[in-house]
C-alpha cells in the first residue's frame, strides 16, 4: 500500500509543474528585445513643458502691447521707440530660455511578438533594472500599454517620461558610464485580449 502510494505521488507532482508550465506557454506572448535611452530636451522642445511665458514675461509683453496701441491712437510720435524696447524685451526672453539648462527625458522600449492566437488590446509590462554585480533590484518602471497586437505580429511599445531608470541616473547632465553598472529586465504583467479575456502573471508564494 505504501508502495501503491509513493507511485502515485510521483506521477502527480511532475502533473503538477507540467500544468504549470503549460498555462505559462499558453500566453504566448515573447519579450524578443528590450533597451532604454536617455535624450536632451532643452525649453523649445520638452514635451512636458507648461506655458512659455511665465507671470512677469506675460505682463511686460501685456504692458508693451499696451502701449503700442496707446500710441497708435494718439499718433504719438514715439511708437517706433516703443516697438524698439517691446521687440528688445522679447530678445531679451527668448535668450533667457535658450539660457535654460537643458534636462533628459528616458524613452523605454520592448518588442513583443503576440504568438497567444488572440488579439491583445493592452499589456502591462515592469522595466526592472538591477544592480549588474549584486543583482539586487535597484528600481522598475511599471508601465500600460494600450495597442493591438494580432495574432502573430510583432510590435515595439515605447514609453516617454521624466523618470530614470534609478536614483543614480542623472536628469540633468548626460554620463556615458551610468548604464554599466546597470542590468535591465521585462517582463510581461498583465494582458488584456480584445475578446474580453485576460492572463495575469502568477504573483509569487510568500
């Protein structure tokens, strides 16, 4: 009987990690390539810029438009003088901005192939990046992509922000070493299929 027992116990376990990594193929969706890049952005050209302008720019260009018209109303003669200081004041804040310390954005990237048989409508995926001695996870981006990926077809997903990858990464200057001492990761989270069906990663036993 005892015998009788220890067989079965020995054909279900292997069952068990077999099921296991059959519902781990059966998403079918492969991570073929990954990286991340750092790039300039100065005032003229951030995204993430809000107005141009700030209070005191405002009111002083407010103020000489004001005075221009003042004087085209009373055919005052010193309307040129005026436009000569309102067009100097706004020389003098375009080159304020081009003065402005340039700072970084981060741009994210994986490829995926959809290799499921289904139509995925979004994917949550974790960018991890882990120190390249230790292996200690240092930080991860944890992003969503909303795009459709048919069944067999590959496609870049691409994630623009502010953040880095960790702490030690610069925002503001650019240091061509930062990446070494980096190891970077993804994987796949959570996807959702446009037939109303979803695969979440299995979270991890305590």
């Amino acid at each position: 009987m005892k015998y009788m027992c220890l067989v079965l116990l020995m054909v279900i376990i292997p069952l068990m990690f077999g099921a296991e990594a059959i519902a781990q193929e059966s998403m079918g969706v492969e991570v073929l390539k990954f990286s991340w890049s750092k790039e300039r952005i100065g005032w003229e050209g951030d995204p993430f810029r809000g107005p141009i302008e700030d209070f005191d720019e405002v009111r002083a260009r407010t103020r000489n438009e004001k005075r221009i018209e003042d004087a085209k109303r009373g055919n005052s003669g010193e309307i040129d003088k005026i436009r000569r200081e309102a067009k100097a004041d706004a020389a003098n804040i375009e080159t304020q901005h081009q003065n402005t310390p340039s700072r970084y954005v981060f741009i994210y990237k994986a490829t995926l192939k959809n290799g499921s048989g289904k139509t995925i409508k979004s994917i949550d995926w974790d960018y991890i990046f882990r120190d390249r001695a230790t292996e200690t996870e240092l930080n991860r981006q944890q992003f969503t992509s909303d795009e459709k990926i048919a069944p067999g077809k590959t496609k870049e997903l691409t994630v623009v922000i502010r953040k880095p990858p960790t702490q030690t990464v610069s925002v503001t200057s650019l240091n061509t070493s930062e990446r070494e001492s980096l190891k970077g990761e993804v994987i796949i989270v959570r996807i959702e299929f446009t037939d109303g069906t979803s695969w979440q990663q299995a979270q991890p036993t305590p």
